[in-house]
C-alpha cells in the first residue's frame, strides 16, 4: 500500500478521501481562528504522502545561467534570509457541492472549508533565481515545480506559475519550510515546499523537489487538463482543455462559518450573530462584506476583521494574501420563524461575486464563488 506511510491527522478533520487523504476542518473551526492550526488547515494531496529524508534532501533547479543548482535544506535555511507571509491557500475544488446540487460535476465533494489561512516562513523564491543566475530580459515566462510525490508510473505532481509573479519583489513567493513557527508538517510537503500568495492551491507544490524556469508552461496533467475554467455549456464530450488558460489568481470568496445550515436559533435572544471568512485572489483586499438575514433582499454590512486585530501590520497594496474573517450582529426580525442568512463579498477591484452558482457551473467544480446561503430557524 502506497499510502502506509500516510501521517496520522487530527479525528475532527472531515475526510473527502482516504487515499489520496483529503480533507476539510468543521468549518466553524476556521472562523475561530485568525490563523488556521495546522492541523485543522485543509489537507488536498493527489497522491501518496512522500517521506523525506531532510539530511538527504535537494533542489534541483534548472534553466538559469548558473545552473543546474542544487541546494540542501541546511542551505535554503542558511544561504537566504527568511521572510514569513501569512498568505491563504484555497482550492480551486473549493465550495464544489455547490455546483453538484446543480448538476453533478467531476470531483472531490468539497464544501465550504477547503481554504485556510498560515504564517508561512522560508526563503524568497526570488532570491534563490537570482541565486541561480536569473537576469531580467530572460525569454523565460514560467516558473516550474515537481514535487517528490510520484504515481505509479513515477509522474511526478507538477503546476507552474508565471515568472513575473515568481521574481517580482512584491510577489511574495516563498520556498517555504516553516508553517505557524515549526517544520511544514509531512501532510503540507515537509521538507519544502512554494507558496503562491493569492494564486490556486494547486500551484503551491509541495514536496518540491525541482524547479524548471522556461519559456514553457508546466506539462502536467494538473497544468494542462485540470484546474481550468469552461462554459456551463461545455460537457466532457466536447471539452477541449487547451482553448482555457490554466487558472493562476482566484476570483473573490466569502462563505457563512457561523450559524450552520438548519441549526435552530432561540428566539429569546434577540439577536443573531452571523461569522464567515472572506478573501481574493491576486492580493486583492476585501474590502467590504454584506449579509442579509431575509434571502437577500435587505443586507447589512459586516465588520471586518483583518488580522491586524493579532498584531499583524496592515498589508500594503495590492498585498492582501490573508483571508478576512467577519462577524455581523444584527436583531432577529420580528416574528420570522426562519431566516435565509446570505453573505457576498467585495474586492479592492470592486469585484463582487455572482448570485447564484447555475451561471457559473462548469464540469469540474471549479471557482464555485456565488453567495452563500444558510438557512436556520428561529424557536418560538
Ligand atoms: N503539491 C504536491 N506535490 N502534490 C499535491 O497533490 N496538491 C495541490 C497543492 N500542492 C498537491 C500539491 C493542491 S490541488 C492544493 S489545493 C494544495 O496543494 C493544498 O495544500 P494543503 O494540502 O497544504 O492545504
Ligand atoms: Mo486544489
């Protein structure tokens, strides 16, 4: 059994897969918490957990002047400063039941908490290019990543992103080997692995084992014929996955953490307290969160708590890589025996997402970002 040396996960997490393990956290986990502990933070792996030997570990990294290069662990750690991003990573599967309640797609069952926020630590993926040679001008336009984990046929996993997000001094890529202050856990790609702040998860490989900087796209399957966007119009019979660029940013987010979907609310308390996470891809900030209690015909505007309320300093331009958890306390309106509580969100573009999920359909479940809904019922 390929996955016999699958680490043990926390008993609370709600598994979509054992083998390959994916999973998500009580989603009222995520609105407790600024930072998602790790062993909460969702796990999406596509195959066999590798187990790395640190002392044994290296980085190839290919295509630069200087290179081939190649770096033990003890150099990542020493050679470069660490920089620590605290920075979201959502699936691009994330909210997909919510698609699937419209017509069935192909793809994990995710509900709303495939997405979680860390402080991540390591070294600038800047840096280790120009390390390696990388000169602006290059005819290069991608950056990328194997990771260590293979399937049968010994295919590495394998995503890329563009060049510019990867050397840009305000892209903040990191080649990171800590999460909250201690070694990447093995589920999160110990002991290396890219973060991407505001692109798709799947573009945060883990396990890195080699980077390819190219005038080329990453070939793999996951590049190539996954993780793209199509027309609600577009079936398995006629899809043709090279006419849709491979999705890099995410497009903004929000979902209700708090109350859960038919819980009953006590009428005597007069009020109703509504939490949820929000967030952009591209380092967008969310810059405001509307919530209605009656299906979305009135709304209320939430408080935004982004992070600064744990000492962190507010996020420059354009830089906004964590999520933004908000809470709204509004009185129950009178006499309503039950409420359709709705929340969407608005990005620093004014970006807003859609209504409803029908219009954004497409046959693998991605980008699923229209309001989310919650219905509940008040007590007598
Ligand atoms: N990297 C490797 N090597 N193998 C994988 O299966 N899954 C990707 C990405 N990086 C994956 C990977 C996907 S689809 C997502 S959403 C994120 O990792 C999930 O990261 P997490 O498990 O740390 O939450
Ligand atoms: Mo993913």
């Amino acid at each position: 059994d390929p996955y016999s040396s699958d680490p043990p996960r926390h008993p609370a997490l709600r598994v979509n897969s054992q083998k390959p393990f994916n999973a998500e956290p009580p989603s009222e986990i995520l609105s407790e918490n600024f930072i998602t502990p790790s062993a909460f933070f969702f796990k999406r792996n596509h195959l066999p957990v590798p187990r790395v030997d640190p002392h044994a570990y290296r980085l190839e990294i290919h295509g630069l002047p200087r290179g081939p290069v190649c770096l033990s662990l003890e150099e990542i750690k020493t050679k470069f400063p660490k920089h620590t991003v605290t920075a979201t990573l959502q699936c691009a599967g994330n909210r997909r039941s919510d698609m699937n309640r419209v017509k069935q797609v192909k793809g994990l069952n995710w509900g709303i908490s495939a997405i979680s926020n860390a402080t991540w630590g390591g070294a600038r993926l800047r840096d280790v290019l120009v390390y390696a040679g990388y000169l602006p001008g290059s005819s290069a336009r991608h950056v990328q990543f194997e990771g260590l984990d293979v399937d049968p046929t010994g295919t590495p996993y394998g995503a890329s992103i563009l060049l510019g997000k990867a050397v840009s001094e305000e892209g903040d890529v990191l080649l990171a080997y800590e999460m909250n202050g201690e070694d990447l856990p093995a589920d999160h790609g110990y002991p290396l692995r890219v973060v991407v702040p505001g692109v798709v998860g799947a573009r945060n490989v883990k396990w890195l084992g080699k980077i390819v900087v190219s005038e080329e796209e990453s070939q793999s399957h996951w590049q190539q014929n996954d993780y793209k966007g199509f027309s609600p119009g577009t079936d398995w019979d006629t899809v043709d996955f090279k006419t849709a660029p491979a999705i890099q940013e995410l497009p903004v987010q929000s979902a209700i953490t708090v109350p859960q979907e038919g819980v009953v609310l006590g009428a005597g308390q007069g009020t109703v307290t509504v939490q949820g996470y929000a967030w952009s891809g591209g380092g967008r900030e969310v810059v405001r969160v509307d919530v209605s209690l009656d299906g979305g015909r009135t709304w209320n505007v939430a408080r935004l708590q982004h992070g600064e309320e744990g000492g962190a300093a507010p996020a420059p331009p354009n830089r906004s890589w964590a999520w933004t958890l908000w809470e709204l306390r509004a009185p129950l309106p009178p006499g309503a025996r039950e409420l359709e509580i709705v929340c969407k969100a608005v990005d620093s573009s004014y970006n807003v997402q859609p209504d409803t999920v029908a219009p954004i359909w497409n046959l693998r479940g991605v980008l699923s970002n229209a309001w989310h809904r919650v219905r509940v019922r008040v007590s007598e």
